[in-house]
C-alpha cells in the first residue's frame, strides 16, 4: 500500500519542474541535466568505417536487411580505374542523375596516382565530387543515418573515412495554399511536407544572419529529422535548454509529427487545451520567432509548432496585422464575442431555464414553453444531445473529402435540424442556441482550442442544470485557477494578464503596428537583441 501510494503520488521523484518568468535571470538550472535514452539493439550502430571495403559492405548489406531490401543500392566502381570504392543510396530516396553526374563519372576520369590511400577521401571530396554539399565521416551511424536521409556514402578501401554527398531527390509536394487558415489580405503560402523546404520558407520572410535553424533528431528510434528555428541573442537561452532536455528524453517508435512531439514535451498531458500553437503558414511562424519564441519543423509534417504560447495566442489570426487598426479590433472584439458566446450560451441559457426562470421575461419564458410542449427528453440532455450531434456533422464533414464533406455540414445540419423538431426530439429554441453556438465556435481560429471549448461547454452545461448560475461561477473560477496555474514551457498560459507583464498583449483590440518595439517582455528575451 505505501508503495502504491509513493508511485500515485511521486514522492519519490525529485522536483523538476520549468517555470521560466519575467524576472527570471538568463541561464538555466544545473537540475535540468537529463540522460538520453537508451535506443533500441536493432537500432544501435556503433563503431566507425572500416578500412576493409568488403567488411563494411557487409556490415551494410545485413544492417539493411539486403537480402529481402531491393531498394539498397550498393554500387561498387573503381575511382580513376584502379582504387575500390563502393556508392550506398537507397533507391527512390536518392537522385540517381546526380549520382551518375556528379559521382561516379567524375571518380571514373580522376588521376589518383601518387595519392596515398588514407588521403582519397579528402582528394575525393576537394578534386573530384562537384556536389553542393560533400563531408567527411568516419561515425558509422551518422553514415548510416545520411543513407536513410537520401545521402550517397562514398566508401573507399583501405580508407577509414566515408564521402556523404548530398543526393537527395525524392519528391516531393511543391508549395500550396493554406487550408486551415486561410486568409484574404494575407501571404498564400503554406508549409509541405518537405523540411529544407519548410527552412527555405521562413528564410525567405527572415532575412537576418541571426536565425539559425538547427537540425537535430526528434528522438525515438525512428531518427525523424526536426528543426529548432529561433533567433540567436534574441530567445531566452533557459527555454532553449528545456526545449532541447525535454526531445532528449523522447524514446518513442512511432513516427514523428508536430502533434506527437507536443504530446511527448509539453508538461499537463491530461488538460485539454493546447500548449504549443500549430500552424500551417510560414508567415505567422516567422513574425512568433522575431517575438522571441521558438519554431519546431518535423521532416514529413506541413506544421510548425510555435512555444510558448498564452490565450492570447490561440485566439490571434494570422490576418490581424494586415488590416488597419479599426478594422482589425472590430474584427477581433467579433471573435471574442462568438467564443464566448459559443461557450457560455448553452450553459446559461439551462441555467435561467431551470433554476432562475424569474430572470426571464415572459414573452421568452412563453416561447420556450411553447416550444418544449410535445418534447419529451429533458432540458439538460436536449442541449447536451445536440451539442453531441453537431460535433459529430462536423467531425463527418472534415473527415469526407472534397465538396462532398462541405455538402454533408450543410445538408445533414438541415435535415437532421428539421427532422428533429418535426419529432418532437428538440425544440426550436434549444435547436437555434445550439446553431449560434456551433457559430461562435468557428470564430476561434485554433483548431485545438475549439476542440477544448467544446468539452468545456459540455461541463458548463453539466454544472448548470445542477447548480444554475452558480455552478456556473464555481466551473469557471475553477477553470479559470487551472489556466492561471498552467504554463506553456515554463510561460504562464494567462500572460500578460496573471501575472502581469510589462508588455500587455493586447486580447480584445489590435494595437498600432508602429508601436511595435522588439520582442514580447512574457518570453523573456534577450533585450540586447530583442
């Protein structure tokens, strides 16, 4: 029993958790230290090139199971008609244009005579191979790593370096529109799939020599490349460190996106509401890295995912700064109306209804009699029931693909609507309430944040047909403790509001964009270069 309740509660474990405030000095603590994880045995190559080439064509062949792969290419060739060398791509993954151009054609005509074994590869990658990008290695599992990625190895015998020449030619979808955030004012381009071109994207919007895009594994045994996108003198070094101990610590199988990633980083895996912003528009992850944040690019994914991030964050567009000032806080005060009228109406409206019908006047009070005459189910599960089945219309629209899911959302909102009045299962009152809200709920642009308001509405409801409008109070004082008491990678996620910060992130209005001076205080920047 003692054992049981030390593991529920982790009395055992020793304090670590990241809280990175305002005042908070620019280092990180020496506690953050953490040891990588251990990786599979398939997984683990070790050792270095050997100088034997058979040997090291062996070692390739088994490691990538070639009896059975038909994709490992192992081309063997003779660099100026005389010294052994052997090229390993993976076929489909590399150029083989490239290959034959750059490769093995230069390698054919080079004069090798008089070149000491142990220096042909520095011959080969200086006097021969006209590639971009051409290094030397001697760590077998960063060669092994670059043929997985693409690369070419060049293995030389009696050599104990390999040439990683840059062949990578898969293809790829070339850049579209945006379809989750789709603007009018705004840029039209969108993240792929592919993460040179995701980099290429954001360097086109920074052309500073301060952002680095540092390329490192996202951890787990599947080596899924990622990107950690920031400006150097301008992001807090502590959340870089956090950043960089916390993908240490992954140790997953699975393959990586920007979804999974946040899941296996972020600190409160239990709450709904997100802690890193996704975003598919390389503008808006340009203008959060210049605010001081970081910007994680995963291979194979079109997000990137922007930490931290507040409730301010979640509830920006990336068309706000492309409208004037007027416009775009008329625009803005729209969207915080819906959302919260998309998350309070439902539970209000069951409050007066049952508990506080005084509050009502009695022409309303007559409408909803009216309405409810011939309905059996009771309020409370009449407003939950279709709130259920307008996540489910919705759920069903986005997963069909093409104009057939936009034509399922309308058709089946319609008919489903009518068919439940006619009924006798709803009434019209609670059926229009519902619509308003399933309005109010498109207005917030996160994708992730309306899911969380959708269970939030769910529990508001709940608390209200028990309590009225005090269970109301009670469920979002609650909640309101529980957001002042998260932090997305150690920033409070009710910044600048609780606590305050010196630079007030404007929620309701749009400030002036000549106002705009550096980075946000809340990130806790380097003011030298903010």
């Amino acid at each position: 029993m003692k054992k049981a309740i030390r593991d529920l509660f982790r009395f055992d474990q020793p304090y670590r958790k990241f809280e990175l405030l305002e005042t908070e000095p620019k280092r990180t603590p020496s506690f953050f230290a953490c040891r990588k994880p251990k990786q599979a045995k398939e997984y683990a190559i070790e050792g270095t090139v050997d100088r034997d080439l058979k040997t090291n064509r062996k070692r390739l062949f088994t490691l990538f199971r070639g009896a059975d792969n038909s994709d490992l290419i192992l081309r063997s060739f003779l660099i100026g008609g005389r010294v052994k060398a052997l090229a390993v791509c993976l076929n489909g993954m590399a150029d083989a244009k490239q290959i034959g151009a750059f490769i093995l054609r230069p390698a054919y005509r080079a004069n090798v005579d008089g070149i000491p074994e142990k220096s042909l590869p520095v011959f080969l990658k200086e006097r021969v191979l006209s590639m971009q990008e051409a290094e030397l290695c001697a760590d077998w599992a960063t060669v092994v790593s670059a043929i997985t990625e693409g690369r070419t190895a060049v293995l030389i015998d009696g050599a104990k370096e390999a040439v990683l020449a840059d062949t990578r030619g898969f293809v790829s979808r070339p850049v579209g529109e945006p379809q989750n955030e789709m603007t009018i004012l705004g840029p039209k381009e969108a993240f792929t799939e592919n993460l040179r071109t995701n980099v290429t994207l954001l360097r086109r919007i920074l052309k500073r020599p301060d952002f680095v895009c540092r390329f490192r594994d996202a951890g787990g045994t599947n080596r899924t490349k990622l990107v950690i996108a920031y400006l150097d003198g301008t992001v807090n070094p502590s959340l870089l460190q956090e950043l960089e101990r916390r993908l240490d610590a992954i140790a997953s199988n699975d393959p990586m996106t920007v979804g999974r990633v946040e899941q296996l980083i972020e600190e409160y895996t239990y709450l709904p509401m997100p802690q890193m912003l996704k975003t598919e528009r390389p503008d808006r992850a340009a203008a959060a890295v210049l605010d001081g944040r970081i910007a994680l690019l995963v291979e194979g994914c079109p997000l990137a995912g922007v930490l931290p991030i507040t409730l301010g964050t979640l509830m920006e567009s990336g068309e706000d700064t492309d409208m004037r000032q007027p416009v775009g806080t008329i625009v803005r005060l729209i969207r915080m109306t819906g959302a919260l009228l998309s998350t309070y109406l439902p539970a209000y409206f069951l409050a007066l209804a049952l508990h506080h019908p005084g509050q009502l006047s009695s022409e309303i009070l007559e409408t909803v009699i009216s309405s409810r005459s011939m309905v059996f189910l009771p309020l409370p599960v009449e407003m939950i029931f279709l709130l259920l089945v307008f996540q489910l219309v919705r759920e069903a629209g986005l997963r069909v693909p093409g104009a057939v899911g936009h034509a399922i959302g309308i058709i089946g909102g319609l008919l489903l609507g009518q068919a439940a009045v006619s009924a006798n299962i709803v009434s019209t009152v609670v059926l229009i309430i519902v619509a308003l809200t399933g309005l109010g709920n498109f207005a917030v642009p996160d994708y992730s944040a309306q899911v969380a308001i959708a269970y939030y509405r769910v529990a508001l409801c709940i608390a209200a047909s028990f309590g009225g409008l005090l269970g109301i109070a009670v469920t979002g004082l609650s909640t309101t403790a529980v957001l002042a008491s998260l932090k997305s990678f150690g920033v409070p996620f009710l910044t600048p509001f609780a606590p305050v910060a010196a630079h007030r992130e404007h929620l309701f209005w749009r400030e002036r964009i000549q106002n705009r001076r550096g980075a946000s205080d809340w990130a806790n920047p380097d003011r030298r270069r903010a």
